[in-house]
C-alpha cells in the first residue's frame, strides 16, 4: 500500500526498498488489530532529499498496529548524525555564517495516527498527523539560525525552544496492474519549533513491480515551501529519487536510489548534495 504516513516519510530516505518505513500488513485477515513491523540500515538517512546523518549509516525501525476499519498509529524512528556538524552559508545580510546542523541530537523519533482505506476500487485514501520528536536535541541553529545574525530571529537562552514538530497529511494512491501512484500534502502549521513559521510539502511516488520478477522500480518527486525546507526561513526545495529494490527472501529487501534536493544557495557536502543510497531492509 503506497499511500501511507511511512511512504511519506521513507519516500525520500530511499526510493524502493525504503518503503521499509511501510511495513508490510501480513497479518491474520480475521483478527481486529493487526500488528506490524520494520527495521532497516540505510547508507544515508535522507529526509525530503537533505542529509539527516552527515552521510553515514543509519539505523531505522517501527512498528505499526492496524484495525479492521483501517485506523492505525505507529512509531518509528532513525539515528541521526549526533555531532555539532557546522556548515558556512550566506545570511539575509550576505555574510557567511556558521550553522551547526547537527544539533537535533543523534535520535529521530515519529509517532503518527490516522486512516487508511480503499473508497472505491482502486483508490486508497490516508489521513492523519504525524509529531517528530528529538528527544535529546541540544541546539537550536539548525531551527531558528544562528543567534544575533541579521536577519534571523535573535533569541536569549534558545535551547529552552521546543524542536519537535507536528505535522498533518493526506494521500490519494491509486493501483493500475502492477504500477502504483500516490499524489500526497504534507502541512505542518505555524509553531514555536518552525521558528513562528509554517511548511508545506507536496509530492508523489510511483512504485512500478516488474512482473515474474521480485524486482520493483520506484520515483519520488517532492516539493517544499516553508521553514522544513533546506535552507533556514521561509526557503523553497525541489527532491526527487529514483531507484530499485528486490525482495530476496521473505520480508528481506535490498534497495539503492538516487536521491537529490534542488534549492536556493551552494550544495552541502552530506547535507544537500545528491547521493546514492543504499538500503537493507526487513519488513514483518
């Protein structure tokens, strides 16, 4: 099933066998509650196309518990680079500024709930809200810009601000044979942890099985507006993937994609530059 809060999110981790984050509902069809899980190591932990581990290996997994009527929540959760990791970019003012965006601490955790069905033949629909937590984030610049910069907000004692983050979507997934396409918004609404400002995301995935084969295609386009977006403030992003992935025994899946993010200022060496990325998944 495409159209889920764990596509939306494993989407731009990695195209293809990524759809870890969307564990499989392999599941007694009589039972009430359904449960499912996932764990996966990818080569880079990709959100929205920007680099979350300062390019190294991160490790990922969740469980999900699914009704009959098709209300579910879920966890799931990613190592993230856990270092002050300083980049230089241009401010408002065009002066170079240092920013440390690797702040969040070393551990990504989402907790999401919603509903998920098919309305009529064919068509899938997903709705609910999904909270990103840092449970030990230590720094605000990679939120709010560094302190006293013109143009940014300047704030005394910051890292009393919070870092988590609520956020609402909705999909629309339709099957054709062996293609899928989900058309999907993400909105994340003006709070303290986006600096006072809001987020939108827009984007879509199809997800193409190559039949008599345990080989499947994926590509992801996604576009941000709003403060998620990779620069600091009100910034503008284009990501996109493109991969494969084979399921090699049971839930087991091997994947590698592509994956870019277009946007306003210099590319960042395991920030914003394109990647390949790999994955090893296992879904049950």
């Amino acid at each position: 099933m495409l159209t889920s809060v764990r596509s939306l999110m494993a989407a731009t981790v990695l195209a293809g066998a990524v759809f870890a984050a969307t564990p499989a509902m392999a599941q007694e069809e009589d039972s009430f509650v359904s449960v499912s899980g996932n764990v996966a190591i990818v080569s880079d932990y990709r959100f929205r196309g920007v680099g979350l581990s300062d390019g190294d290996f991160a490790v990922q997994g969740g469980i999900d518990f699914t009704t009959a009527p098709g209300f579910y929540v879920g966890v799931w959760g990613s190592s993230l680079a856990n270092s002050n990791n300083v980049i230089t970019l241009e401010d408002s003012a065009g002066d170079l500024v240092d920013y440390d965006y690797g702040s969040f601490g070393g551990t990504e955790l989402n907790i999401y709930g919603g509903w998920s069905g098919e309305v009529t033949p064919g068509l899938t629909v997903d709705v609910g809200a999904l909270y990103y937590i840092y449970p030990n984030a230590t720094n605000r610049d990679a939120v709010w810009g560094p302190i006293g910069v013109t143009g940014y907000p300047t704030f005394d004692g910051y890292t009393d601000y919070d870092t988590d983050v609520i956020e609402f979507y909705g999909s629309l997934g339709v099957e054709v044979g062996p293609a899928g396409l989900t058309l999907g918004i993400a909105y994340a609404p003006k709070q303290d942890s986006l600096g006072g400002d809001d987020n939108l995301y827009l984007y879509g995935d199809v997800e193409v099985g190559i039949p008599g084969t345990p080989l499947s295609l994926t590509g992801h386009l996604g576009y941000t507006d709003g403060a998620l977006g990779v620069t600091t403030l009100d910034a503008k992003a284009w990501d996109y993937s493109i991969g494969a992935s084979v399921t090699v025994l049971g839930g087991l899946s091997l994947g590698v994609a592509y994956v870019g993010v277009e946007h306003d200022g210099p590319e960042i060496s395991g920030f914003s530059d394109d990647k390949v990325v790999g994955t090893l998944s296992y879904s049950f």
